[in-house]
C-alpha cells in the first residue's frame, strides 16, 4: 500500500502550491485565484509543456530525466535536501557530492529574482549556464534555442569543432579576451581541485584540450578566478552596448554574471531599448 499524496505527482504540485508567483519573480495578475503558481507558470520557468507538468503531478510521466529534475528543482526553489527527494521519487540518484551542483539555492534564486535592471546569468562550476533571467535574453539572445548540452561558456570560448548557436546569438566584444580565455581555463583548473572525479568536468576538459589555446593555458596550471570585464554587444536592434561584466563565485563554485551599463548613459537606455524589442524569454535553466 502506497503513502497518500507522497509520490512525485503529488509532491510536485504541493511545492508548487506553496511557491508564489512574487517570490518566483513572475509579474502579479488580477486575474490570479490560486495563491502559489499555476502550471503554466512552473511549465515556464522550468523550461518544459505544460502537458508534461500535467502528466507528471497526475503520474502519467513518472520518470522524468535528471535534467528535467534540476530544472523543477530550480523553478520550485528547491533547497538540497528537497531537491535530493525530488531526484529519489523520480527513480534517480541525487548529484554526488563531488559532482558539479546546478541546484541554485531559494536565497540567492531570490535575489535574482529582483535584479531586474541588470542581465544576469547563473553558470555551474564548468561555466555550464543554468539560469538566466529576461534581460540575459534580450541583451544576448535567448539561450532557450542552444541544446541544454552546448549552454556552456567554456566551449564557447575554446570552439573545438564548428558549433551551431553560440550562447551569445550576436557579436560580443571584450576589452581584453586573452585576460578572459585565461581566466576561464584557471576557473576550470580550480574547480578541478574540488570536483576532480566528477565525470562531467573530466569529459569537458579532455574535449577543450584539443583546442590549441585551451591545452595551452591550461598546461601552465594557473589557478584564478573569473572576477570582472567590460564588454560590447553588437545588439541587432538598438546597436553597440557597452557594459561592464562582475562574476560573483560563490562557495559551490557557482558563477552569477551580472551585466550593467552607467546610470544615465546612453547604454543604459539601449538596454532598456533592448528589453521592449529583444528577445521576451523567461528566466530559465
């Protein structure tokens, strides 16, 4: 005999009942009667149908792939220990420890949430982006239409073999994209000491050693951060955005990358430019 309401289906629809559609930084609709978010909202945010929400909360879809966990576990602001329960009801094992996290903890998912003014993107460990919010999209493109496998920033700095959409969907320039390269590999080489038997970083590295510059930087066995850099958009629609770029590493070795132009400039209003004519992608993983 089964425990009532304990299974996926139900346990799904209660996290999501609980979550409301503030603290999940969706907008507010008169029209709402339920308090927490409807499927549609979690549909969104987890980037997945609503049909799929619907046959999972009524069993029909009962094993969902780790990917599509992470994402529910993301949009529902799962913490750990949740998130681990969700990826055992699913008939999975929750990550290792020494595997790379994609799991963005409720606090910092809502201080995301309220950086409205800025592009902001949320990267793994192995600079494999799991979030992004709306002025990401508008300002880069919409990460949505790269396959979940090639969202990552390493492999788009050291292109191995000819790629079909690049993260960023128009040319972006850097003030210093040596300083940036290094900076990327020092960030895997650091992520290495603490995820060394994480099969994902292993397979990443060994694919990006057989780029020249990448098997370069990374036999000088530098260890840094990626901290900051000023960039320009060449943006399809409102023209050249200069902003400056702040990545904030957390103690997962999560990266949020934060893109802000100068109050009252110029780029400041091209972004917001940007935001009504760009790409309306909602935030997601």
């Amino acid at each position: 005999m089964s425990i009532p309401e304990a299974g996926l289906g139900p346990t799904v629809r209660a996290w999501r009942d609980r979550l409301s559609p503030a603290a999940a930084g969706l907008p507010y609709r008169r029209t709402r009667r339920a308090a927490g978010l409807r499927r549609e909202d979690l549909a969104q945010l987890a980037g997945i149908s609503v049909d799929y929400v619907v046959r999972l909360e009524q069993g029909r879809a009962a094993n969902p792939s780790g990917q599509v966990v992470a994402s529910l576990a993301r949009a529902l602001q799962l913490t750990e220990t949740e998130r681990d329960h969700l990826y055992r009801l699913a008939g999975l094992d929750p990550p290792a420890d020494a595997e790379i996290s994609d799991h963005i903890p409720p606090g910092t998912q809502r201080v995301l949430n309220r950086l409205h003014d800025a592009a902001v993107a949320v990267f793994a460990a192995d600079w494999q982006l799991i979030w992004w919010n709306a002025a990401w999209a508008a300002l880069l493109g919409d990460p949505g239409v790269v396959p979940p496998a090639e969202r990552n920033f390493a492999r788009d700095t050291f292109p191995v073999e000819q790629r079909g959409t690049a993260l960023a969907q128009w040319p972006v320039e850097s003030v210093d994209a040596r300083s940036v390269a290094a900076a990327v590999v020092s960030d895997l080489r650091r992520a290495s000491g603490r995820f060394g038997s994480s099969p994902r970083l292993s397979c990443l590295v060994h694919d990006l050693l057989a780029n020249p510059t990448f098997a370069q930087l990374w036999a000088t066995g530098s260890v840094a951060a990626h901290r900051e850099d000023h960039k320009t958009v060449l943006h399809p629609a409102v023209g050249a955005v200069s902003v400056d770029c702040d990545v904030l590493t957390d103690d997962a070795e999560r990266k949020v990358v934060i893109l802000t132009t100068a109050p009252g400039s110029e780029d400041e209003t091209k972004l917001q430019l940007a935001l009504v004519s760009g790409v309306r992608a909602p935030a997601s993983g």
